[in-house]
C-alpha cells in the first residue's frame, strides 16, 4: 500500500488490519481470488472470506452500527479495504452488501431492514441487480419490464439483462415500471423478487473466454408481494440515482490494481531482458500507472470521507468509475503486451498461473467501462455536475 503518511491511530489499525489478513488469508484463498477470471468471484470463494469479516466486526462499511454496521472511520475503511485488495483478498460482491444495504437504510422500512440487512450481512440471502434490459442500458428510463398492481401482489412481466451472479443469488432487486403515463422516469419503481418464485428463468451468457458470470433473468406472470416495494410507487429514479453513486463510489480499487500492476511488473521482468528494445516503452507505462494509481488512492479516499459526513459522492463519484475502470484495463492490457505471442495459447477458462489468469480478465474486464453506467455517460454527468458545462 502506497500512503503512508497516516495518523498514530490508523497506523495501529493498519498494523492490525495486515496482522488480520496474514492470520486468516489463506495461501489457497489468495490463489482462488488471482486465478478468477471474472471481477466478482464466486460466492464458494468470497462467502467464506464474508464471515470472516463479520465475525471480526469489518462488515458493512457505510452502513449504521445499529444495522449491523462496521463502525469503522472512512479512513479505516479505506485502509482495509486496501491492505485486502493488495493482499489478494476476494472482493466481496457488491450487490447486497453496498448496493441494496443502503438502499434499505434510507429507503426501506422497519420490517425490510429487519427481515433483509442481517441476511446481507450472513450471507444467507445472495443478491444480484436487476437494472440492463435488452433496451435499457446506461439509458435506465428506457426500461419496460412491467410491474403491474394485483390487489396485495404485483405481476412482472419482461426481462433483466447482463445480470451479474443471478446463477448464484436466491434474491434480485428490480427497476420496474409500474406507470407507463408521463416522463418515462416518473413511472419506475424498486421492488425486491424472490427468484425462487415461479415464473423466473435464468439464463446463463457466456463471456468470449468461457466465463459464466452473466445472464439474462425472465419475468413471466411473477407475483411478488406488494410489501416487497421499497419506497413508494414512482420513488424508483430516486432511489436508483442513490444506488449509483454507491455503485460508482464505494468500491476501493487501488489496493487490488497495485497487486494486479506489481505482479504485470514481475511478469515483465521474468520476459523482458533489461536492454530489449520495447523496455524503455514498457518502463514508461508502467510509470504513468503508478502516478495514476495515487491519483486514484487519493479520490477513493476523499470519496470515503464524504460518505463519512453523510454526503453521498454525487458526479465525484464518477471520477472514480472512470479512474479505476480505465487504469484496470490498462494494467492488464500491459501484462498482455508483456507476454507477446505468449497469450495466444491462454485464450479459454480455467487458468494454472498469473500469466495465464491475466488473458481472460483483460477480455472479461473490457466490460468494467460500460457496465454501471458506460463511461461516456459518466463524463457526461462531470460536464454537466461538476464543470457546468
């Protein structure tokens, strides 16, 4: 981890975060992690390494003590979540423990936070994010998969598309829309589905390297209990717009990009003699990443003091996709320049070694500069929030 410059207090926690990780961070749980193919590992890989942090009280950053919450600073945050992505830790997916979490905390109602936070926490519940529709991207207001009112039930109808983890999850919260008069973004709402309910169908997409992390989810006359709305009908916009900037905000990076760049610059080394001529390029790249990898560490971290005050990112948070998409593409785009002619032969799922692991997440993570909002849209939001343009 690069900043060094901490306070006495956070030093000790740093000193007791690494002490932590050393003591429960399995050799075999490293491996796992590095040779995933995909951002999010499987829950058979990050479930275990969960309950570990909740049993140690460093689960569910952001979200309130009294929920369940870690009560940790967001410098406390930031420096575990750091030392653990530079560790080779699993990254937890996201779409429970940042996505829906706060959701609930600031939407939801006493009986959702008490039936559905704890789950989060435990694992017991799996959620993944019903946003994409086969038209409906970045463009959300686009989405069309209905949900119409029946009594003390709703019926969906339509489909989710790109739903990261839907093989694995046992729940999915959904954009629906309820209200087809007026603009199209005052008749969405959020509503949470069981998937075990009759009439959802999974359907897995492959990724070009063989990698199931993706699927399309049908609707097809799904009842869903009209208690499972969160929020009010039409508040879906509102409370999507919220998701997002967790989305786009809260994730800390810089910590698994250095691993991912200090094990490219190994790799380099291990191919390259000194004196070859594509050296000094490769040199010069590596350079340039490092500088933007302080630059990341340094947004990360104000975006955590935010969330700290109480202030959601808002377009900084954008910065940040950017950031951390785009550097990530860059490092392992790198480590395939590296390896050359090399790569050819490392093209399918299933991987023995770094080398190997690294040609199908520069494929898979092609992906990380359209998904949660391309990153067109995201320099959009800048212009228009932070430049006034």
């Amino acid at each position: 981890m690069s900043i060094h410059s901490l306070a006495p207090q956070d030093e000790r926690f740093r000193a007791e975060v690494r002490e932590f990780l050393a003591r429960e961070l399995t050799a075999e749980t490293i491996r796992e992690a590095d040779l995933h193919q995909s951002l999010f590992p499987p829950p058979s890989i990050s479930l275990p390494w969960q309950l570990k942090l909740l049993a140690r009280g460093w689960l569910g950053a952001h979200w309130p003590r009294e929920f369940g919450g870690s009560g940790l600073t967001a410098m406390q945050n930031f420096i575990l979540d750091t030392e653990a992505g530079y560790a080779g830790a699993p990254l937890l997916a996201p779409f429970g423990l940042k996505y829906l979490g706060p959701v609930l905390i600031r939407f939801g109602t006493d009986g959702q936070r008490r039936q559905y936070l704890p789950r989060i926490l435990s694992g017991e519940d799996y959620w993944c994010q019903g946003y994409s529709e086969p038209n409906a991207g970045s463009d959300l207001a686009g989405l069309q998969c209905a949900a119409g009112r029946d009594g003390d039930e709703y019926v969906v109808n339509g489909s989710k598309l790109w739903t990261t983890h839907a093989q694995y999850a046992n729940w999915i919260f959904c954009l629906v829309r309820t209200d087809s008069t007026g603009r199209p973004q005052t008749g969405i709402s959020f509503l949470l589905v069981d998937l075990r309910t009759p009439g959802v169908a999974v359907t897995p997409i492959l990724s070009t390297t063989g990698e199931h992390e993706v699927n399309q989810v049908f609707f097809a006359g799904v009842r869903v209990p009209a208690s499972n709305l969160v929020g009010k009908e039409g508040d879906g916009w509102t409370i999507a717009r919220y998701l997002l900037e967790f989305e786009r905000g809260s994730f800390i990076m810089s910590g698994l990009i250095r691993r991912k760049l200090e094990r490219c610059q190994t790799l380099i080394r291990e191919r390259h003699q000194p004196h070859a001529p594509e050296s000094p390029a490769l040199q010069a790249n590596m350079t340039d990443m490092e500088i933007d990898l302080l630059a990341l560490e340094a947004a990360e971290l104000r975006c955590a003091l935010d969330l700290e005050a109480g202030r959601t990112p808002g377009a900084e948070a954008s910065l940040i996709k950017i950031e951390f998409s785009e550097l990530m593409q860059r490092v392992e785009q790198l480590a395939v320049r590296a390896l050359g002619p090399r790569s050819l032969q490392f093209s399918s799922a299933g991987s023995a070694s770094f080398a190997e692991a690294i040609v199908g997440t520069y494929f898979n993570n092609r992906a990380t500069t359209i998904y949660g909002g391309s990153n067109e849209i995201q320099r959009e939001l800048i212009a228009k929030h932070l430049v006034g343009l």
